[in-house]
C-alpha cells in the first residue's frame, strides 16, 4: 500500500513538473532582443520538444533553429508562415550567443551591440538534428510573419527516441 502511494505522488509530481513550465527571468532577457518591438506575445510561456532540423547564427547574436515538433504539438504553436516558410517548423532563437557581424555595409551593428553589451545567454547551445526541450515566450514576429519562441528560458537536450 505505501508502495502504492508513493508511485501515485511521484506520478503525480511528474505530471505537475511537465504542465507548470516557468519562464521566470524572460522579463530581464527582453531587453537583450534585437529589436523587441516586432514581436508580440502568442501563448505566453511554453514548452515544446522536437528534433532541431536547422541552425544558423543570426547577424545581431542570436542562433535561429529550427524545430520539427514532436507529434501532436502544432495546433496553435506554428502557422501558414512556419509551413511555408520555415518548412513546418517552429523557429526558436537563444539571444545573444553568437557574433555580431557587421551590416552589408561594414559598418557595425550598433543597435545588436547594445542589446548584447555585457551580456552573453547562458542556455544550452544545440546541435543540428539534436531531438530538444525548449522553454520559452511563444510570439509572433511581426516583421516575418510567423510563430517562434523568443526569448529562450532553457533548452535541454534530449536522448534519441
């Protein structure tokens, strides 16, 4: 009967651990995004795993990836913009976790480097086709038109299924 018990209150932790995700600290993260005002907020803070099918650091210092979502997790998380443009996939983008690259012109991106000055993202750093967890602010960029997470609370890095 203990036994009984303390399965049903682990079971039950668990299942409180994987619905109450927090995105405490993404206040302090939005004044490190490139240009904040493009976004606006979707469905807040989420977490959604997949298998990360594109990366590419991103001039202003961010990593733009992209994420085949698991099964059962599109409705509502990605749009007609992630179907077509982004190939079904959800973008995500840790900030500030690469170089700044200088615009077309030479001259330095000055409003990147203020978002990023001092400070570094310190978030797990994935690898292409690396199957993932990712915690987040669910927006939608309002300059290309689709769903993403941004900012990135935390990534981990799941086993192969």
């Amino acid at each position: 009967m203990k036994r009984l018990l303390l399965v049903a209150v682990f079971l039950a932790s668990v299942s409180v651990a994987t619905y109450c995700q927090t995105c405490t600290g993404s206040n302090a993260l939005m004044a490190h995004i490139y240009q904040p005002d493009r976004l606006t907020e979707a469905k807040g803070c989420i977490t959604v795993t997949g298998k990360v099918i594109w990366k590419k650091p991103q001039a202003d210092g961010d990593i733009h990836y992209r994420l085949k979502l698991d099964p059962g997790q599109g409705a509502g998380v990605i749009n007609a913009k992630n179907r077509s443009g982004q190939h079904g996939a959800l973008v995500f983008e840790p900030v500030c976790v690469s170089k700044i690259k200088k615009k077309k012109n030479g001259q330095p991106n000055r409003p990147a480097l203020a978002a990023c000055r001092g400070f570094r993202q310190n978030i797990t750093i994935p690898n292409k086709n690396d199957r993932v967890e990712v915690t987040g602010i669910h927006v939608l960029d309002g300059d290309h038109g689709w769903l993403e997470i941004h900012p990135v609370i935390r990534i981990n890095v799941l086993p192969p299924q």
